[in-house]
C-alpha cells in the first residue's frame, strides 16, 4: 500500500501513504488544497498527525509506551531520570561517562541568576506555582542567548527545578533553599522542597525514589496539548524558553496536566461529602451535571494507561513505606472499582489515566496540591525538548499554521457609527 485514492469534486487524487516503525498508517494530504481546493476538518485534531517523530510510541488501544523505543515498565524499572532525559534528548542511551559528564553539567547550572531571585518579591503569596513557572521559564530567554542552544537544554532542565522549589518556599513564606552539588538531580529537588536553613535534611530514599519513578513516567507523551504547543511556537522560530514556557500553560488546563490537582481537589469533595463515591460516579454519567471523573479518560488510550498502572502499584508501596494511611486513596480504588465496572465508563473506554494516582503519591511525599501541575511540568520537560529540538534539526521544519472553514457572516459593508446610529433611531422609532 503506497496512495490511497480520493475522489472529491468530479476529481481523483492520489494521497501517499506514510508508514511508521509500527506500521501506523498516514495519508500524506500536503497536495490536497493545491489539487482540489479542499482541506481537512478535524478539530481537537483526533486525527491529525503534525509530524513525523522518532521519540515516542504509544498504542493507546494496547496500552503501550515507549520512549526511543524502550517500554516504559523496563524504564520505570531501571533508568534514572537524568538517564531519560539523555535518551530523550539525544536518541539513545548514554554510556557511563557520557552520563557522569551529563550529570556533573545538570549540577552546575542549577543556580538561576542572583537578579531573578527579585522576580518572586513581585509574586503575591496566593499565586498558582504554574503562573511563576511559567513566567520564570520565559525569563530564562532574558538571561543566555538563543544562539547557545546545546548549553540552553542543560541551563533549563538544570534551573526549571531551582525555579519550581523557590516558587514553592515563596507560597509558604520560607528561605530559599540553594541546589548543593553533592546531590543527584532529584535530591537536589526534595532538597530545595523540603530543607530549611535552620536544621540538617536528609534526603529520604523512598521520596527520592518515588520522585525519580514519577519524573520518568511524564517524561514524554508525544503530541500531546503541552508538546504540540511547544512545536507550534517552536515554528516560529521563538527561541527555546519562549516554547516551553508556552507548553507550561498548556500543561495547565484542567483537561490536561492540571488534572492532578482537581483529582485531589474531587476526592478531598467527595471525602467531606461524607465519602459517597457513587454519588458521584451518578454525577459523571449526567450529561447535565457538567461534572466529570478527572483522572478519568485519555484521547489516546483506550485500554488502560500503562503509567497508571505502575502509578497505582507503587502508590500503595510508598504509602505502606511511609507509613502514611491516607483516606483519599481508598475512595480512588473504590471511585476505579465502580467506574470500571459500569457500563457508562466501559462503553466509553474511560480507564483512570497517570493523573489518577500521581496525585495521591506527591501528596504523600509532602508535596502541596498546588505543586503537583508543577511536577507535572519537571517531568515533562526533556519530552518537550527532545521534541523541540528534534522540530528544529529537522531540514525544511515550516511555520505551524492551520487552516479553517470560515462560518462568519458572508461579505457584508461597514457602516459609519453616524449611520449605523440613524439606522437604529429609525428602527426604535
Ligand atoms: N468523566 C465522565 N465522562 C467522561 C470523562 C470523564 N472523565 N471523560 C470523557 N467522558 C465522556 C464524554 O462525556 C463523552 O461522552 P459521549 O460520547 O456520551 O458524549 C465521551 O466520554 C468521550 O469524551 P471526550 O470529551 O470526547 O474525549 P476526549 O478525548 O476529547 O477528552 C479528556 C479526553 C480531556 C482526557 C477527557 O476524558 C476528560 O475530560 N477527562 C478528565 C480530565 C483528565 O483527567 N485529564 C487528564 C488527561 S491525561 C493528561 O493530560 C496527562
């Protein structure tokens, strides 16, 4: 199967068919509006491949994941997170010395600019960590020229977690915490959280474990709303920090990364509502409530969503390790239990996606609910810019620019207010 055929307007087309590693099927319609004047309608694009990627497999009717080809239980399993972001960001593996050299770099760029740390005096205390982050993020490009785009991956994946730890102490009114360089990556981010100057911190094995597992598993999601943001900006040629700061907004929404504090938020409803989970199963399938199950539904998955999966296992192994009996986990088991087994959610296919129990891990780390999106957005940053960047290398990248079909008013002639005023005196008259 090379052209598929279409027959639009008296006319037959020929589309190319572009195949993937996995033999996933696309119609190449790039001759389409020369040839016939049409083009594609497919808003949400729930059908539309924007390109082509060498990052990320997802079979979301099997329920498969894989970054650079690796499944992502095997990942989960062994890699570090700076390993993950290497394999993103550069194709493959790294040997040891390319991760010691990756690492030890990741270390030294921790500091963000002593001026930027003025930034966060000009934040009120109630503002949302993403709104910072975000804001943050797009300062960088302020600070390190576009030009020195290798070093720029490394200052952004390296600072983003200063940014979000300082966000963070701002909200609660303590010190700054500084990176130390005797820390891994993911210490250095328990570190920030949770040190205070006035006492030692140890680093807890099974947060940092927990952090490092949930990192790995947002790292990339291929085009998803944040990523496809990230490329659309990226088109543009805005440099990297403007791109990904955009993808952080993204990531916001509800619908999307912001998911993971409202799952908290529901289940903390439910749980005041005297834990009556049905009632709000009841709720979800009414069209008319405007409520929905968050956590609930993936536009890819339709089977289950593999890092859910690993989510909901080690969930209950960190809170049996910390000791932690949280109420909110067992109404989300029995909120799973009952939507899983009702015709509603199953003809639906909505299967609990990673927002479901990542939310209940972070809150027993310590985390606060308004960081969780924030979290969200550290993981995903090497997913964002292994996509960048491969946007970028690529010979002939465009300007991302849909089209529409226009459903406005037909042409019509402007008026002078003068005119339009005698019009509407006539009428009232
Ligand atoms: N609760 C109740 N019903 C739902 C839910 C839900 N969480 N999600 C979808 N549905 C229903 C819809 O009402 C619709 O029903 P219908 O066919 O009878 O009209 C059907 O399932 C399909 O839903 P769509 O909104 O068309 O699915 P879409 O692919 O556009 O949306 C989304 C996917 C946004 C994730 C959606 O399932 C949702 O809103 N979920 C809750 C928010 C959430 O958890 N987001 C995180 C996603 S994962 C991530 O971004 C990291």
């Amino acid at each position: 199967m090379s052209v598929a055929k279409l027959h639009l307007n008296g006319r037959d087309i020929e589309l190319p068919v572009t195949l993937g590693t996995e033999r996933e099927v696309g119609l190449d319609i790039g001759a389409l509006r020369s040839s016939t004047g049409a083009i594609t309608l497919d808003p949400g694009y729930g059908n539309t491949g924007a390109c082509t990627s060498a990052i990320t497999f997802i079979d979301g009717e099997r329920g498969i994941l894989r970054y650079r080809g690796y499944p992502i239980e095997e990942i989960a399993e062994g890699a570090s997170f700076v390993e993950v972001c290497f394999l993103l960001i550069y194709g493959r593996l790294p040997n040891r010395a390319e991760l010691d050299e990756f690492d030890e770099k990741l270390t030294y760029h921790s500091l963000i600019h002593e001026d930027m740390k003025k930034f966060f005096e000009g934040f009120p205390p109630s503002a949302h960590p993403m709104a910072i982050l975000s804001a943050m993020v797009a300062s960088l490009s302020a600070y390190y020229k576009q030009s020195d785009e290798d070093l720029n991956i490394i200052r952004l994946l390296s600072k983003a977690k200063t940014i979000a730890s300082f966000s963070y102490k701002k909200s609660v009114g303590q010190p700054f915490m500084y990176p130390r360089n005797d820390l891994s990556y993911t210490e250095n981010l328990l570190h920030m959280l949770f040190a205070v100057p006035a006492e030692p911190y140890q680093v807890p094995k099974v947060l940092d474990r927990a952090l490092n597992l949930l990192l790995i598993l947002h790292a990339d999601h291929e085009q998803n709303c944040s990523t496809s943001t990230v490329r659309m900006v990226g088109s543009s040629q805005a440099n990297l920090f403007a791109s990904i700061s955009a993808g952080i907004c993204a990531l916001w929404g509800p619908l999307h990364g912001g998911a993971n504090q409202r799952v908290i938020e529901m289940l903390e409803t439910i749980r005041q509502d005297g834990s009556d989970y049905q009632k709000y199963v009841r709720m979800a399938k009414d069209k008319d409530s405007g409520f929905r199950l968050m956590g609930f539904g993936h536009r890819v998955y339709k089977n289950f969503d593999p890092r859910a999966k690993i989510l909901k296992r080690a969930a209950d192994e960190v809170l049996t390790e910390l000791g932690v009996s949280d109420p909110l986990l067992d109404i989300a088991k029995n909120l799973e239990e009952v939507a899983l087994s009702d015709p509603f959610f199953i003809e639906r296919k909505l299967y609990p996606n990673v927002d479901f129990y990542s939310g209940i891990l972070y809150r027993a780390m310590g985390i606060p609910t308004e960081m969780f999106t924030v979290m969200f957005a550290l993981g995903r940053l090497p997913g964002w810019i292994a996509q960048w960047k491969e946007m970028t290398d690529e010979p002939g990248t465009r300007i991302a620019r849909p089209r529409q079909i226009y459903t406005g008013a037909p042409e019509r002639h402007f008026e002078p207010l003068a005119v339009r005023e005698k019009t509407a005196e006539l009428v009232l008259a």
